[in-house]
C-alpha cells in the first residue's frame, strides 16, 4: 500500500507531496473531506507502534481543551484522532509497511530514500 494522510488545506503538506513527487499508486486521501476509519487508525497504531506517536500535540484544540495539562492513554489519543482530524500529525505517508509520520525534514528525507 501506498498512502497518504493530509490536509489539501495545509500548505506544508502541498509543500511536501510535490517534493516527493509521488508516483500514480499512491492513494492521497485528505483528512477533512474524508475522515479517517477505525480500521484506517488502527492499521497506522500498528506500522508506528502507539497511537501518541500519530497524535499532533502543536493542534489548537490540544491547547484550547487543556489536553496538555492531562495524562491521555493511548484510547484517549485514538478516541482525539478520530474525534478531529487536527489531532492527526500530518502528513502520514505509508509505503508497504513502513510508515512516516510529521513533517520534520529527517522524516521526509527517509521517505524520500525508499521511494
């Protein structure tokens, strides 16, 4: 599987896609028109290894709800994920069963490798 989560709003994630310059067999799927499945969620809890390492903690609503301030369980960061697409650290690029989460440079320079 080829995919990635983003927001075409986003001018980051616009930034990146075409750096990559993706091939026609990746599936983009944006966040906002299209929310994110259970299944979807749990396939990348299982390419990452926990749902916090999805979880975008620069989200406004994580400072407006006074997350910050509160101990969240990995139920808790799924249940935010899906609840609001924001919570998501985008973009999410999967290739096969590799998966890249965020936008700091060392992450999309490792995708960019394997593509």
């Amino acid at each position: 599987m080829k995919k990635i989560y983003h927001l075409s709003t986003c001018d980051t994630c616009k930034r990146i896609i075409k750096e990559l310059n993706l091939s026609s067999d990746f599936t983009l799927q944006d966040i906002k028109t299209e929310e994110i499945t259970d299944d979807q969620i749990h396939e990348m809890q299982r390419l990452s290894g926990s749902y916090e390492a999805l979880f975008s903690k620069r989200a406004r609503l994580y400072k407006e709800r006074g997350l910050k301030d509160q101990q969240l369980t990995e139920e808790d960061y799924k249940k935010l994920i899906l609840e609001h697409y924001t919570f998501l650290k985008r973009p999410v690029l999967i290739i096969e069963d590799q998966i890249f989460i965020g936008n700091a440079k060392k992450t999309i320079e490792a995708a960019k490798a394997i593509l």
